[in-house]
C-alpha cells in the first residue's frame, strides 16, 4: 500500500483551490493540472478510455474480466480543494509512529489532542499533517489516492476477477458544482461511491436537505433629528428578521440529525441591508417548515414597515439521498461488510452538509459516501493517517470483490 501514500503526497503539491467568482467550469485552471496528470496516470494503466471532458471531469473505465453478470460500480472523489484556506505549495510532514502528544507543526502552530480528541485514536500510527501555513487536501485527493491505487492494484493482479468498474474525478465540489456537468448517462455504472467521507469507518447515504436563502431589506433614510415616523432603518428591521427565527437552531448549538439556520454574512446600511443564510434539515417536512418560517416573517415585517420593504429568494441546493439510496440498500449493506472485512467498524452517520452523491443520486446515480480517512478538513490543522488511507483501499477493494463473488 505504499503507493496510496506516494501518491497523495504528489496530488496535495498540486494547487486546485476551486473559486466560486469565476463563473467557469472548473472554477480554476489549476484543476485541470491536476485532471491531465490522472489522466497520463489512467492511461499508463491501460484504461483506453481515458478522458477529461470540457469541463475538467476526468472518467475512465475498467473493463470486467469476468463472464459473469455483475453490476456496473463507479467509484468518485473531487479534484478541489476548499476555497478557505490556501492550497497553494502545500508541504506534507509525516509523523512517524505518533505518540499521543503535541505535533509541532511550525514554531507557532501546534496540533493538539486538547484541539483535536480524535488524535488519541491514531497513537502508533503514522500522520500525514500540513506545516501550519495550508490545508492539507485530504478533502478529497486521499480519496483520488485511494482510488488510484485500488485500480492499479487491480490491473497488477488480473487474477482478482471484477466487474465493469467507472471512474470519475470531478472539479468544484466545495463549491457545490462538482455534480453540474457529471455525465451520469456516459459514466454508465448502475451506482457508485463517493470516497469523500472522513474518519475511518464512516458510511454515509442520508445528508440535508439545503437551501440558500437572501433577505434583502430595504429602509427609508432621513435625517436622524427629524427621522420620528419617517425613518425606517434596514439594519434594525434586519434585526427583527434575525430575532424571529429560532434562536437555538444555528449550527453552533445542533448535532447529530438536528437542522438549523445559519447566517453567514450580513451587509447593511439604514438604506439597504442584506442578510444571506443556508437553510438545513434530514426530513423533507423540517426543510419546508423552515423555508415556510421565512416567507411568514417576511410577509409580517411588510404587513408592518410596507409592502417591498423585505425581499426573499431562496435557492434550493440539494436534497436527502437517502429516499433514492433506501430502494437499493444492497450498496450499503456492501458498503458495511467490505469494512468488517478490512477489520473496521463502520460507523454510518448523517452529513451534517452535503456531498456530490446526493445530487447524483436525484441524477439517476444512486452514490452513498464512504470515508476518505482525513480530520480537521480547510485549515491548516488538517491531518490524515496513511493507515485510514490503505484500509480504504481495501474497501474498495473488498466492494468490487463482493459483487464479483454474488
């Protein structure tokens, strides 16, 4: 398994920050850096198929060597990393037998169990961490790796028979485009997994329903000393806007299957006030309610300060894939015992967030997430451990192996 650590740390050198102000598909060239050094790579293993389309996406096809009738899997990780931090000249440090303790990363940061709990977990085991001044890029280029290396695999031992296998690298999914232009009906696999999931064992095919949603709140402004009764001032309004939603549902005090509301910016004058906010629930009937809370305190400040006086658009994002993944719980299932396999314990959680795969799944490609092996993914306290990263090439591997052997 050496070469899934050798090859994550030639992807994580590569730059491909993804920018949600470029109005292109990728949003940055230097994905396409990264999209033409997989493609060389796929076809030095013989997959003649091989392409990048105009949009960045890299697909290849591994043909089956087997007679029998099995299923079309697609395996897919994303090509981006966040847009906030830097990726630019990230510098991988490994941390060889971890004790449990501090990891200096630099003479100013340090990687702490008192920051991070889950280090404890990994006390033996050999880290991959950042040097304090990027993100790592785990998110996704360990799934990349991992996928890489369990084609190679594959392709060096003829003898582990398989069924057709697809695969895809998408660009822009931490800017919630990586499923824009995904040729679902080219890529030809019946399902297939993300490999975008973090700790090890984690097996996911229920997420939020999302949506975005802009306040726009227009005031009337006059001079503050003869302002009685004429005056109305946005920024107050916009306060009154903020105060009647559900104080305690923001990300910052929910968990687990809990959704929330979350304001992530606010830009005002008494003339003009904008509020921008992401809407998120598990179940359909939470997500309308909640978007049913905004229009109704729309509709109650208008009744109050004049009709136009609050502007609501709200944007649908995503929705659960769990509805399109229940009907087809065999992947799942599959999923989970690859894992026991390979000695992990599969911890199947909700995404407090989305993935590509729920889109894909309301695309026809019904897409669970398994996990990748990363912590502390878009800062500079993001670290990985090269056994996470090998176990889940085993699982993969173990998937492909389970539906050969049906």
């Amino acid at each position: 398994m050496k070469k899934v650590e050798e090859k994550f740390l030639e992807y994580v050198k590569i730059n491909t920050k993804s920018d949600e102000t470029t109005g292109t598909t990728p949003s940055t060239k230097e994905q396409l850096v990264l999209a033409e050094k997989l493609y060389d790579e796929l076809k030095k293993l013989g997959l003649k198929d091989a392409r990048i389309s105009e949009y960045g996406y890299v697909y290849a096809t591994l043909e089956s060597n087997t007679d029998k009738d099995i299923p079309t899997i697609g395996f897919i990780a994303h090509m981006d990393t966040a847009p906030d931090y830097s990726g630019k000249n990230v510098k991988p440090q490994i941390i060889e037998n971890y004790d449990g303790g501090d990891i200096k990363l630099n003479d100013v940061d340090i990687l702490s169990p008192s920051f991070s709990k889950e280090l404890k977990n990994y006390v033996g085991q050999r880290l991959i961490t950042t040097d304090g001044t990027t993100l790592l890029g785990a998110d996704d280029k360990a799934g990349i790796a991992e996928i890489m290396t369990a084609i190679e695999y594959l392709v060096e031992n003829p003898e582990i028979k398989h069924g057709t296998i697809k695969i895809a690298f998408t660009p822009d999914e931490e800017i919630g485009e990586g499923a824009d232009h995904f040729d679902v009906e080219g890529f030809g696999a019946d399902f297939a997994y993300t490999m975008d999931g973090g700790t090890i064992g984690e097996l996911e095919f229920e997420n939020f329903n999302a949506a975005s949603a802009k306040v726009i709140i227009h005031g009337v402004n006059v001079h503050p000393g003869y302002a009685k009764n004429k005056m109305i001032n946005s920024i107050m309004v916009a306060n009154e806007f903020i105060n009647a939603l559900p104080l305690e549902e923001v990300p910052e005090k929910t968990e687990g299957r809990e959704g929330f509301n979350h304001l992530t910016d606010i830009n005002g004058t008494v003339e003009k006030t904008t509020l921008n906010y992401i809407i998120r629930d598990f179940t359909t009937e939470g997500f309308e309610e909640r978007i049913k809370d905004f229009e109704d305190i729309t509709r109650s400040l208008n009744e109050v300060y004049g009709e136009g006086t609050v502007e609501l658009s709200i944007k649908e994002s995503y929705r659960n894939m769990r509805e399109k993944i229940e009907p087809l719980m065999h992947i799942v299932e599959t999923a989970k015992q690859a894992m026991i396999d390979s000695g992990i314990t599969p911890k199947i959680t909700a995404v407090r967030g989305g993935t590509d795969g729920a889109r894909l799944s309301f695309m026809g490609l019904p897409t669970p997430n398994i996990f990748a092996g990363g912590e502390n993914f878009h800062g500079k306290y993001e670290y990985i451990p090269i056994e996470s990263m090998e176990k889940a090439v085993e699982v993969i591997i173990n998937i492909i192996k389970a539906y050969a052997n049906k």
